[in-house]
C-alpha cells in the first residue's frame, strides 16, 4: 500500500455516520481481503482520512494489477449515492480517493471532490411538457362537449 511516497490505497471512500458495511461482488486480482474498514490517511498528496479503503494486491508498477476495480458496498439500512461523505483532516474534501497508473507503470492518487452535477431538466423540457398538458386538456374537453 505504501509505494514509497505515502499511504496509496487502492481505492478509499466514507460513508455517512461511519456505518458497518459490508463488500460483495470484488473483481480479480482483489479479495475480501484487501478490504480495510479502519481509517487511512493518503500521503503524498494528502487527500484526507477515509474510513474504508481497498489495499492494492500489487507493489505498482513491478506487478501491475489488471483490469479494473469492481465491487458493492451494502448497508443494511440501503445506501445511495447521499451516502458517500467527503474525507476529513488535514486535506480532506474528496469523495473517493484512486492510486492510479500510468502506462510507464508510475502511480499517484488522485481525488473526486464533487459528487457530480444532477441531471436538472432544461426550461424548454418544462415548456415542451406544459404544452402538451394543456393539448391534452383541450382534447378531453372537446371530447367531452361532443359526447353530450
């Protein structure tokens, strides 16, 4: 986990309240294993302290891990992307935290620190839909005037 220039996990990430969670469904080379519910400070940059974090199951660039990371967090009580907090401490703000390689083989992490932009219909969705409201009004009501 420690390649040299500060603690590099695999992948990190809080959850809200700091719940126990279980993982399912880890891709190869990971295992159940390389699964850590116990706090990490990243080093080198500091991105923060995370409370769950995968190990990588390789020392970087020697023994390249393949393929991608896959996995599911489960929590009994459901969880959603509101789940998911920011890292604290020293640097913290970052949703999730990756050690990423390069195609040399060197690695570093890198951060999320926005959970994304909401998908938010545009103006013209309202007016396109409000249109076809009143349409429909208009014909249930002709309909109904000719059925008298």
């Amino acid at each position: 986990m420690d390649t040299g220039s500060g603690q590099h996990p695999g992948f990190a990430f809080n959850v809200n309240g700091d719940p126990a969670i279980t993982i399912t469904n880890i891709s190869s080379p990971w295992t159940s294993a390389d699964f850590h519910a116990t706090p990490i400070t990243t080093g080198g940059p500091s991105l923060g302290v995370f409370d769950y974090y995968f190990d990588n199951p390789g020392p970087g660039g020697s023994a390249m891990n393949p393929g991608p990371l896959v996995f599911t967090v489960n929590l009994a009580s459901g969880i959603s992307d509101n789940s998911f907090v920011t890292s604290t401490g020293s640097g913290g703000g970052f949703f999730f935290v990756a050690d990423i390689m390069d195609s040399k083989g060197g690695t570093g992490l890198s951060g999320i620190n926005t959970p994304g932009t909401p998908t938010v219909p545009e103006p013209s969705t309202y007016v396109l839909l409000g249109t076809g409201l009143v349409g429909l009004a208009g014909a249930i009501r002709r309909k109904v005037r000719t059925n008298r």
